[in-house]
C-alpha cells in the first residue's frame, strides 16, 4: 500500500526560528491534507493542498504532486505552534473514498 | 456553522463491554469518517459513511461497526472490548467524500480496564 513518511520525526527550535516539514508519499493521491494536533487531541486543518503553494500567515506549504512530495513552511515560530504536523493523503478511486492515510507526525517543540 | 462534535469526550470501560461513540457532521455535510489513533499504530482509517451507506472499510476486526442516521450523524460501536481498544477514537466530516478536506472533531477517549 501507500507509504507516508514525514520528516523529521522530532523537531526542537527556538522561538523566532524558521523550519520546514516534509511528507513524502508513494503513490498518486487525490488529497493532501496537513494537520496540527492540539494538545487535547482535535486535528486542526492547517492546508487543503493536493498540488501547488498555499500561505496562511506565517504558515505556508507547497505539494509537488509529479515528484510526490509536499512541504510545510512555519515561519517567524511560537511556543503556540508546539504540538504534533500531520501529513495525509487521499488516493483516486471509489475504493479510497473518505479514507484518510496518515503519516506518524513531526512532533514539533518551541522553545521561548 | 458549528464544527463536528462527538460525544462523549472520554469513557472507561472494561474489558468485555461494548461501547458506542456518536458523531455530528457539520451541518451539510454528508460523509463521515473514522479513524483511531494509539501510540503504536497512529492514525488508522476505521470506516466511512455516506447517504447511510458504509462505502469504505479499514482493516479492523468485526469488533468494530458503525452507522450513519438519515441526518447524517454517525455512530461507532465497539463490541467485547480489548485492552488494545485503548485510544482516541477521532470523526472526520466533509461534502461528499472524495478528494475533499475532512474537518475532524475533538474526539472521543477510550480507557480500557
């Protein structure tokens, strides 16, 4: 099946710092989708993004669909944006319908 | 427009009993999706409904089933349950389903003794 590797797995900074995420998937997929895990456990929609660059804020993330590969750019960080990124993905077909498949998470910490 | 809610947020139970979780889409939405996640295993695809319909399944146990209500609220219910079955157990709503962003609830916590 499709393997969804994120990296780094673990990520420390300091406050102000800049950092880049990075999902890697095997497979031609319909949806992308990144996430951020509160620490109560909802999943927080960060970017809708199955091809091409989006910015929200200091928040910004491209998916390069043909090389399969999607990045999630936070820039300027604060303690706030600690917590756990997910990256997921969608493939075509009926058989796939609603089914989300998860990568294991960068479990990132903010430093002040 | 609310978000998706799910009910209750946490739960024990022991091993043995069954247990049912409810979930409500946002208004307007029509699929509803499933997922747990434990420290182990991450985030699994459990299963989706649609129109009522269950149209995709996850490898898990008969154990686990679910259904979805003309309103397009959804439950999911847990028979016999595992000291494994410990986890978040996580809803996701969108549209129609396919190739569009799922908005997850805050999920439900399962403790099993």
């Amino acid at each position: 099946g499709i393997q969804v590797e994120q990296s780094p797995p673990d990520l420390i900074l300091q406050e102000g710092a800049n950092s880049t995420l990075r999902c890697n998937f095997s497979d031609s997929v319909n949806n992308l989708q990144w996430f951020h895990q509160n620490p109560w456990g909802q999943l927080i929609n960060l970017f809708y993004i199955p091809s091409g660059t989006k910015q929200n804020g200091r928040l910004s993330a491209t998916t390069v669909a043909t090389e399969r590969y999607s990045l999630l750019y936070i820039s300027s960080s604060q303690t706030t944006d600690s917590g756990v990124y997910f990256c997921a993905v969608e493939l075509s077909g009926s058989s796939n319908t609603g089914k989300l498949i998860f990568g294991q998470g960068t479990t990132l910490q903010v430093k002040p | 427009k609310a978000g998706v809610t799910q009910t209750p947020r946490y739960l024990i139970k022991t091993r043995g009993q069954q247990v049912t979780l409810s979930c409500s889409p946002i208004s307007g939405h029509r699929s509803v999706s499933w997922y747990q996640q434990t420290p182990g295993q991450g985030l699994q695809f459990l299963f989706e409904y649609f129109s009522e319909t269950q149209r995709n399944k996850g490898n898990f146990p008969g154990r686990f089933s679910g259904r979805q209500f003309s309103n397009s609220r959804s439950e999911m219910n847990v028979s016999t349950l595992e000291l494994g079955d410990s986890a978040l157990y996580l809803c996701a709503s969108s549209l129609e389903g396919q190739g569009e962003t799922q908005y997850f609830g805050p999920g439900t916590r399962l403790l099993v003794l």
